[in-house]
C-alpha cells in the first residue's frame, strides 16, 4: 500500500550511540513500511551536536533540509547548508556537526540489509 | 570519495517521457556519483505540470521539499506539501500533479538496477 505522512508524524528518537549528542532520528521509510531495499531517515541536530564519528560499510546518501553544518570526513571537511547534498561511501570516516544555532536538519538514506 | 554539491549545480533534465508535462529532473546521486544501490533525484513540477501516469517494477521514496502536489494512485490519492514523505511500492500506478502556483518540489529515491 502507498503510505503518505507528514514527518513530524513520525517519533524523534534519541540518538544514543557513543559519540553522538543532541541528535535526533526519525526512521521514515524503513521495512515496518513495506520499503525492501533503503531506508529514508531525517536527523535533526539541535545547537552544539554532532552524530557519531565513525566508519561503516555502507553508504550515506544525504540531503540538507535546515540549518547549517559540517561534515567532517577522512576525505575533507564540507560545510552543508539547505539544498546541498552530500554522497558519503563505505568505509569512509565521517561525523556531522551543527555549527548553528538553528536545528540542522537533513535526510539521510542507507540500504536496507537483507541478510 | 566524498561527494557534495548544491543541488543547482546539478542540471535540471526536462522529462520527456509521454504524459509528462513541465516537469524536470536532477540526478543528484546515482552510479556517476559513485552510489551502487539507490539514486537520489530531484523534482520540479511547474505549474500545470505533473509526472507520467504509470507504474514499475520498483519503489519510490519521496520527500517533499516546496509547493503543493497531489500524489494519484491506484490506493486513493494524496495531497502533498513540504515535509509529506510517501512510499509507493513497485508496480502501483502513480502520478505526481502540481495543484499549486510555485513550483512543486520534491526528492525521489530510486534502485539503481545492478544487472
């Protein structure tokens, strides 16, 4: 079935992994929703947070809805404002930062693993 | 590497396809990038404008990002505005429709096809 939702219908769930702080998840599209192969999740990160800085072997897809912020990576440093986006691959080390005052907020999509 | 950009520097497509009308798209992330599972796109629809009418074998992900829409479907029909995400899963009919003034914006999140 089509699933149509506002996003603030959806919970913001603490981040609560090591490393990250004043970080917030909501897992949009996920299998619960019927989606097989990625997940769409939106982070918001409020004034001083970051999410973890770690590596993984899968990749982010990233969109910037608000705010502004930094993604600190082993291949460089980008500042991200709305509208930008970003590709992070697998393996790479990465963290992203709120450098404002606003919420900085930005989808993130990862696969979904099937095994 | 780590990719990012600003989704403008990004061309905007017109879709050709029949039943399109006044629609373009930007392919932010896809095997170009560097991405192996998911594309990342973005849509604009003028006004008057909307997407083909038609389905396939694969899913959409889809967040709004500005403007006002209505998603038809073969499961009832779905208004949009900034901030609606919805899943549609593979081979439903499906149309997007600017019902709007501004141009009606949105992100589409595609497999890409590894065979």
């Amino acid at each position: 079935m089509v699933v149509k939702k506002h996003y603030t219908e959806v919970n913001a769930d603490k981040v609560n992994m090591a490393g990250a702080s004043n970080t917030t998840i909501r897992w949009l599209i996920n299998e619960k929703t019927g989606a097989k192969n990625y997940a769409l999740r939106l982070f918001e990160v409020s004034e001083n947070g970051h999410t973890p800085e770690h590596s993984h072997n899968w990749e982010h897809e990233v969109f910037v809805l608000d705010g502004n912020g930094i993604l600190v990576t082993e291949d460089g440093d980008f500042t991200l404002k709305k509208g930008d986006f970003s590709y992070i691959p697998p393996m790479v080390m990465h963290q992203f930062q709120n450098t404002g005052k606003e919420v900085f907020k930005f989808l993130c999509i990862v696969p979904i693993k099937n095994d």
